[in-house]
C-alpha cells in the first residue's frame, strides 16, 4: 500500500490525517514520524514529498522522498518564506539563470519534461507565479529567450553556479527594486490613512480649560440668585 504525504523536511509532527492513514493499519505512527525526519533532514524547512510503501501485514514500510516542488526549491535558493501576493506588481526575489537550471537539473528525473531545456521552460513559468525575477528581467521575457537559443550554451553545459560578480550584481539590483516597492507601499499606506482620516467623521470635544469656565460661570449664576 502506497501513502503519499507532503512533509516539511526534517520536521514532519503528528497530524489528524496521518492518523486516519496508518492508524487503522496498527502502524507505530511515532516510528514513522522519526524515520521520515532522519530521511528528509537534508530539506529541513522545505516542504518534501513522501511515499510510505507499506505492507500492512508485517506492518513493515519502505520510504522514499523525491525532491521538493518547484516552487519550494526556488524558495529555498532564495531563502524566501513566501511568494509575492502580487507578483505583477510585487517581486520578491532575484535569481541567476544558473540557479533555474541547477533547479530543472533537480526535478528532471522526476518530471514530464523530456529534457532539460524543456524543464528550464517550466522553473521559470513558477517563477513568473512567484514574482520572482531571472538575471534582473521579467521571467516571461526570459523564457521567451529562451525559446530565442540564447542560453542554448548555458543549459548545455549545464551551469547550476553564477559567478560571485553575477551574484553580486543580481542581489544589488533587486535591492533597488525592493527599495523602489518599500517607499511606494509606504506613500500608497500615507496616502490611504490621510484619505480615511478626511471621511471619518469629527465628534466634537470640549476643552479642559472651557468645561472649567462654564463650571464656573454656573456657580456664579446661582450666588447671583
């Protein structure tokens, strides 16, 4: 019996579905929890997927992890906790095309894609989902060069590592972009508050200094009486 789980590498806890799965078959669920752990440490803070191959009558089980989604390895790459909620507007990342193709390198065996190229085509479709940006472009004009050849010799000599200058380079860019998106999400929030500010109704209030007068002035009116 197969069972598939999606777990976080290295940190799978114990869960109602879990139980529901191995429960009935009289699996020691703990024993599969730290099995799993110990197989998937490598991916630790990476959500992995984990096909259990149990034999329900020895209660024995095998496991096998494939490699994470795709999108959770680029994440990975760009230690980032999650995708833009915007990403036409919003980028949160910046990655060299030798980190996408180390990335298809990884997920290739698993895949549908025939070839590399192909699978190249298909990390940077996730990255135009994510918001993230390809050596300082749109991802969508970048898989069209692909299609163009012009990295025809990066993904055949299957470079997975840029330079320490690309790096630099590509990490300096996008924190002008992130500084550019910071200050227009800080004056759009300004702007909004001052808008709210003029709509909402004024309650009027009284002074210290005005309720103390016309204390006073009564007081003076009732001696006069």
């Amino acid at each position: 019996m197969i069972v598939k789980l999606l777990v976080e590498g290295g940190s799978m806890t114990p869960g109602p579905s879990l139980a529901q799965q191995l429960g009935p078959m009289g699996i020691n669920i703990g024993n599969v929890i730290s099995k799993v752990n110990e197989a998937t440490l490598v991916f630790k803070g990476t959500k992995v997927p984990v096909e259990l191959d149990i034999n329900p009558s020895t209660k024995e089980f095998k496991i096998k992890v494939k490699s994470p989604p795709v999108s959770e390895l680029i994440k990975k790459e760009l230690k980032l906790e999650k995708a833009s909620g915007d990403q036409k507007n919003i980028k949160v990342g910046n990655i060299s095309i030798e980190q996408i193709i180390g990335i298809a390198k990884t997920k290739l065996s698993e895949a549908l894609e025939s070839d590399l190229k192909s699978m190249v085509k298909t990390v940077i479709g996730t990255c135009v989902s994510l918001g993230i940006l390809i050596d300082n472009k749109d991802p969508i004009k970048v898989a069209n060069e692909i299609s163009q050849g012009k990295y025809d010799k990066e993904i055949k000599e299957e470079k997975t590592i840029p330079s320490p200058e690309k790096r630099k380079e590509i990490e300096s860019y996008f924190a002008e972009i992130k500084k550019t998106q910071d200050a227009k999400i800080k004056a759009e929030k300004e702007a909004e508050a001052a808008k709210e500010a003029e709509t909402s109704p004024t309650i009027p209030t009284t002074s210290t200094t005005d309720e103390k007068e016309a204390i006073d002035t009564k007081k003076t009116e009732k001696k006069k009486k």
